[in-house]
C-alpha cells in the first residue's frame, strides 16, 4: 500500500485531532487522494508561544513525510492572557485570510480551515471567518472518528460595500496608516472601530468588512488622495481613462502604498518600489510600480515641496 493512501486509512491512534481530521476527509474521498498529495498546500498558525509552535512543527513534518507541503505560521500575540493582545493577533488573521488565503482561492485551489485543534475562543473566531473565507470548515466529531463539515456561508458583499462606500475616506486613511481623530469617525458603526487616546482603528469586524468591500470599491474608479501630500496631476486621471475593473483596483492600492510611504511609515513595499528615474521624463523624476503581470505599467511622479504629484500611468521607460 503506498504511503500518501496509509495517511489516510490507517492513522494510528496517537497522532494528533489534526492529523486525525486530515486523515478524515481525505478516506472520505480515496481517489482524491493521490492527487491531494502532489497539489494540497497545508498552513499551520501556530499560537505565539514555544509549545504552540513546536506543536504545529511537529504536525507540519508529519505531514511532509507523507509528501505534502506544509510550513508553519506563527501568529504574533496569539495567547489567551491578555484581551488586548488577543485582539490584535485576531486582526492579523484577518488579514492573512483576506490576502494569502483570498491568492490561494484566485490559483483555483479549495480553501478548508481544519477547526479540530486549538483553543476554543480561536475556534469560535475561526469559524465564523471560516463562513466568509474558506470553503468549508471541518471538525473531528467529538469523541468519535466521524468528520463534521461546515460550508462556506455567502456573505451579504452590498452590505458590506454599502457601508465601505460610506465611510470609505476613513477606511482608506485607516489602510494607509493615518491618524483618524474618535471625532471624524463618530458615523461610523462603533462595532467597526476600537478607540484608543482619542484616535481611532479597525476593530477584528471593521477590517473584515473593509478586506470585503474594498475589493469593489476599488474597481469603481481611482478614487481621491486621503493625504494633501498626495497630489494628483492635470494628466493622471485622464491617463487611467482605458483601465479595466482590475486595472483601477490595482492603481487605488498603489496610491494608498504611496500614501503609506511618504505621509506614514516610510516603508517602500517590493509591490510599490518607488525609485528615481535615470533622467526626468515630460516633468517626471521618480516612478513606481501599478502593476507588474501582464502589460506592467508604472506610475511616473515628481515632488513639490513636500508634496508628491502622481503625473500619469505609464509603460516602464527601461
């Protein structure tokens, strides 16, 4: 019998409710099997503590014997002492979901959460973005072998560009890492924002429903600068006149990189690379990347003062 088949009929009794549940599905479907080997990719969070990432180490290379790809992430501030700290590790999940997880489901793969391990509040949280992200969501049964499957539930996406649309000023000046006053947010649903000294951030739900909504939002129009300090030339929106939906998601993000890099963080993201240009081009000194599949194209800029003017979208001049 070989190896990848034994993984799923013969799991011995003392692995762990992980494997078991691996185990589980995949006997559910024994053609798959061989197949599921070569193409399934496992994602182990591993709470932020020593024995919580040895555990799922462990779980990985167990895995891996059996000829699957499997690595471990470690989720910052994942424990259970501290609400606040909690919180923000529930936050980074969300993000993981609404970007590795969301580029797995575009490569056509089936994207299941493996609920059995864990603490309980975990689960819980899990579970309902289980119903937005994964496909489906899966549990050993309690004390039994048989597995529980959990589908996917649709998510009311106009509700949720509704409410983005809305406040989507505010949501982008969150994005980017700007300061948003308690008093300039008090529109917004207080189930969407944590406050903190007068200043307000995405609560867990709040960035949910902006990962939901901005993905439509963006492909509406190029919308506005959040920052003064962004600026946009007589020529630049004219240049984006012939952009697809795609297209016009990708240049909204590119400027709320930008924004981030020049009025926050300072942090220049391999996906933006802003550089200087050999010689200026028609008033142009610097450029970044919109996009790069495809037809790449770049988006040219010049500064004023402590502004930076987004001039056009362009092809690379190199």
């Amino acid at each position: 019998m070989p190896s990848w088949f034994r993984l799923y009929t013969h799991t011995p009794r003392r692995t762990s409710s992980d494997e078991r549940t691996v185990s589980r599905l995949f006997s559910a479907h024994p053609k798959k099997a061989k197949k599921a080997q070569r193409d399934i990719q496992h994602l182990l969070l591993a709470t932020d503590t020593f024995l919580g990432e040895e555990a799922a180490t462990a779980i990985a290379a167990a895995l891996q014997r059996h000829g699957h790809s499997a690595r471990v992430q470690r989720i910052t501030d994942l424990r259970t002492s501290d609400l606040a700290e909690f919180r923000l590790a529930m936050s980074e999940i969300v993000r993981l979901c609404a970007h590795e997880i969301q580029s797995y489901r575009q490569r056509g793969y089936r994207v299941v959460f493996n609920l059995t391990g864990g603490f309980k509040s975990v689960q819980g949280f899990m579970q309902a973005l289980g119903m937005i992200y994964a496909d489906e969501s899966i549990y050993i049964f309690e004390n039994t072998s048989e597995l529980l499957r959990l589908p996917k539930l649709p998510l009311a996406e106009p509700d949720a560009l509704t409410i983005v649309r809305e406040h989507q000023r505010i949501f982008r000046r969150l994005e980017a890492g700007l300061p948003v006053p308690s008093e300039d947010a008090r529109q917004v649903p207080e189930t969407l924002l944590m406050e903190l000294n007068g200043m307000v951030t995405f609560s867990i739900w709040g960035e949910l429903i902006w990962n939901e909504g901005r993905k439509r939002l963006f492909q509406e129009r190029i919308w506005a600068s959040v920052d003064p300090k962004i600026q946009f030339g007589p020529d630049f929106l004219s240049s984006t006149d012939k952009c697809s939906a795609a297209e016009k998601a990708h240049i909204n993000e590119r400027i709320l990189d930008l924004t981030r890099w020049h009025c926050g963080s300072g942090v220049n993201l391999n996906r933006l690379d802003v550089k200087k240009l050999r010689q200026p081009d028609k008033g142009s000194t610097h450029e970044c990347d919109a996009w790069a599949s495809g037809e790449a194209k770049r988006i040219f800029l010049h500064y004023e003062g402590d502004c930076l003017v987004l001039d056009r979208l362009g092809s690379g001049l190199h």
